[in-house]
C-alpha cells in the first residue's frame, strides 16, 4: 500500500508511505496558520490499483511552555543610605529568566521580608521601599519572587545584603 498527502498543509504535514502515519515536518515550526485540510490518499498494490481518499482537517494550537526563572536562588547587593525607589541589579532590578513564548508576566512578591522591597507587577523590576543602614545591625533580607502567565508560574529565592558605605562623620556638640 502507499500513502500520500495533498491540500492545503501538504508541505507541513507529511504521511510515512508504508503506514499512513500522519506527522508534522518539524522543519515547518512554527506554523505559519491555525488550521489545515488535508487529502489524505491510499492506493494497493493489486492490479487493477485501488485507492481511498480521506479528508482530514487539523488544527494548531499553541503550546504554552511555563516560565521559568535563571537560578532558583539569587544573591544581590545594595550599598545602605540609597534613595526609595532603587533598584536592586545592574539589569534595572529585572531577575534572570526564561519565557518561551513571550506571554505577558506578572510578577509579586512574598515573605516576611519582602515588605522592604516592591516590585513592579507588570515588568518584575525589583526596587526598594525603605532607605537601608548597615549600622541598624540588619545586614540581609531574605524574601520570594513569583512570576506566572495565564498558566504556569515559577518561584526563586532572593537575598538580599546590605553593604557597608562610608558615612559622612556627624559632629554633635554638647548642650
């Protein structure tokens, strides 16, 4: 028997010759239309030759691949004495990650430490919201990032420490 394809995804979609095995040429990715109409057509080997036609429509849907972030785990650092409002890596606050498909992300954070700390829900820049000092004796924060699309979401853990910047000297005379 042999089987062959024709329509309108003849060049995406290919049938194996010797089982009728309908598959998708992967050099075809990503497919440049939702749904396809195939003729699908099998012919014996007998004399005279016999054939069936089949008509077969498939529809492509998306596949959403999750979010994920870089490390689970991130160290970052901030000099004491910054304004409100600074963000808190060399990359505008943003941690690394990975989004495949380039949905729309939204971003929050949590734990009991994430208070000092906001983070921008529609682009993840994270940024502080207290004006730190290494002299208070809380040199590390600690808190979770969550980031999700309309399916999937990951989590990392984030640290945060407070470096050391040299202040200004206070003279104060008595009273």
């Amino acid at each position: 028997m042999l089987f062959r394809s024709n329509g309108t995804g003849k060049d995406i979609f290919n049938v194996r010759a010797c089982s009728g095995q309908l598959y998708v040429d992967v050099e075809s990715w990503p497919f440049p239309e939702s749904s396809y109409s195939l003729i699908l057509e099998v012919t014996d080997d007998g004399n005279p030759a016999m054939s069936s036609t089949t008509y077969v429509n498939v529809t492509v849907s998306p596949i959403n691949h999750a979010p994920y972030f870089v490390n689970t785990t991130n160290i970052l650092y901030i000099y004491e004495n910054q304004p409100l409002g600074t963000y808190l890596n060399p990359d505008d606050g943003i941690l690394p990650h990975y989004d495949q498909n380039g949905d729309t992300l939204s971003w929050s954070l949590s734990g009991q430490q994430s208070l000092y700390f906001q983070i921008e829900n529609a682009t993840g820049k994270i940024s502080t919201n207290n004006v730190f000092d290494f002299e208070s004796g809380v040199t590390s924060y600690t808190f979770t990032v969550k980031m999700e699309d309309e399916e999937y979401s990951d989590v990392t853990f984030v640290t945060v420490n407070i470096q050391d910047d040299n202040d200004p000297p206070i003279l104060e005379f008595p009273k």
